[in-house]
C-alpha cells in the first residue's frame, strides 16, 4: 500500500503549523481525521513521523524525509491539476509570482497592466521576499515562478530572461564625484559605501560586478547599512555616503524627490556593471511553458 495524497498534505501541514489543532484547521479537517490519517501513514511507512510532545509536535527522522519527498509529490501534483486546468489557455487560472523587494516597485507597476490585458484569465498572487526565501518557495512548491536576479545559485531551477539592469553610481548631491562622465568603481571606495543588508542579492551584485570587497570599518562591518532601495537613498542624499542603485529603480523616479546624484559606472569592456533579472521555476516543471511566457511579456512590457 502506498501513502496517498491527502495523508502526505496531512504530515506537511503538520510540520508547517506544529501541532494537530492548527494543522486540522488548515486543512478543513476535524483533529481526530487528521490524526487518523497521520496515524495511518505511519503504519504504511512502519516508522514513526512525528514524537507527541506537550510543547508541540517534533517530527522524527524519517518524518523530515517523508515531508520532504511530501513536498516535491504534493507540488508535481498540483502541477498537473494547474495544467489540466490551463490546456490551451496558457497564463490562466491561479499563478502563484514571487518577486525580490529590488524589482517588484520599479517593474511590476507598469508590467501589471500589460499582463491583465494579454491574459484575462490569469490570476496573479505575487510574493515579495527576499532571493534564497523565494526559491525555497519554488522547490517547496509553494511558488510556480519566481522574477529574481542573477548572478545566483540557481541548482534545481530553470529561468528565462527578462531583462540587463544595469548598475549606476550614486552620491550626494554636491559631491566631487559628480563631475565626471562615468564613474570608476574604485573611485567609490574613497568613500563610506553604504549597501543594502546581508541578505538582500543586490548587495553581492554590486560587490561582484564592480570587483569590490564588502566595505569594512575599523576592521568590522562598516556601519550603515539600508533595509531598502528608498531608505538608501535617503541614506546618500542625507550625505552619510555613496552606494550602488539599479537602472530601473532610478528610471521609475526613485531619486526623484532626493539630493543625489547618479552617473554610469565604468566597467570591463564596453559591458557597464549590470545584474540580469530573470523569471525561475522548478526544473521539470509542467509550467515551464508559462514560464517562458510570462518572461516573454515582461520583456515587452
């Protein structure tokens, strides 16, 4: 006998919420039918999967391996259901679109309306988070694309391209640097260079791509530090520092309202600094064909 769907979606609910109570309100179930049902996987796996303690369910061994084979069964399912669903109407229906803080303001706003107008039957559910919480969504199967940025470690996942964004130089206002045509990279690190916080992806694409190391002061973490694209600006035109913005954040009007000043970088070549922004999903997934054409109409957008 072989576990069925509903008993892996029980255990992954379980692992997800922590106890029965909240796992059985999750999947509209009653606590007993849901204890039965995790009850019974157990004796088709003849282990364990979770220890009843009274703090809350802690899931053994074989449990984290049964939710993660869980996961990836629970979302080729869902994918075939989506694409049953969608047969000749592609980008229709439910799409689940997950997005990084450092695009979703400065591209979805005028992609949105193209999209709705291409395909009036998409339901769109975006997600903004930050790179590496995204593509756990994806391999999870809680997301069916994701709109990322690369250089990044993308094993597992298939993308198309959507766009070059390039990175541009950013000062206050009246700072010497303004002069020039095109900026070198080094010149910045005369500077205090005031990045996005570790996590988010454009920090690393500025460092990689301009050939620089993370900024250090007196040794350690140089000070300052932004949480955000708008809270950096703020930051340079406050005068606190220089930093890195990228090409569509700047042509939305993001520096619009602040005293700073933005000119290109120089970069290797004829090729300035720049970070590719693509749309990522699962390899072998069934919505890879929707995949390739949502980043097609992005890119027309």
């Amino acid at each position: 006998m072989l576990p069925t769907l509903r008993q892996l979606q029980y255990l992954k609910l379980l692992a997800e919420h922590g106890s029965f109570s909240r796992a059985a309100d999750a999947a509209h179930v009653t606590q007993p039918t849901l204890s039965a049902g995790v009850a019974e996987l157990e004796k088709i796996l003849g282990a364990p999967v979770v220890d009843r303690a009274r703090s809350g369910v802690i899931l053994t061994t074989v449990g984290e391996e049964a939710v993660r084979r869980a996961q990836a069964i629970l979302a080729q399912a869902e994918d075939l259901v989506q694409t049953a669903r969608s047969a000749g109407q592609p980008l229709s229906g439910r799409f689940r679109l997950g997005v990084i803080p450092t695009v979703a303001p400065f591209l979805l706003p005028g992609a949105l309306p193209a999209l709705r107008a291409r395909f009036p039957k998409l339901r769109l559910f975006l997600r903004e988070d930050l790179t590496h919480r995204l593509i756990a969504g994806l391999k999870a199967g809680a997301l069916d694309a994701a709109l990322i940025a690369l250089p990044y470690d993308v094993s597992g996942l298939e993308t198309a391209h959507v766009d070059d964004d390039e990175l541009l130089a950013a000062f206050p206002a009246n700072h010497p640097l303004t002069a020039e045509r095109r900026v070198s990279p080094t010149r910045m690190e005369e500077d205090d260079l005031i990045l996005l916080e570790d996590g988010h992806c454009l920090r690393e694409h500025a460092l990689a791509a301009c050939g620089l190391e993370p900024p250090k002061a007196h040794g350690e973490e140089a000070a300052f530090a932004a949480t955000s694209l708008p809270t950096l600006v703020q930051m340079v035109g406050s005068g606190l520092g220089v930093s890195f913005l990228p090409a569509m954040a700047v042509e939305a009007g993001l520096t619009d309202n602040a005293p700073v000043a933005v000119r290109p970088l120089a970069g290797a070549g004829d090729r300035p600094p720049s970070r590719e922004i693509v749309v990522a999903w699962r390899a072998g997934s069934s919505r890879a064909p929707e995949g390739r054409l949502l980043a097609e109409a992005l890119q027309a957008a």
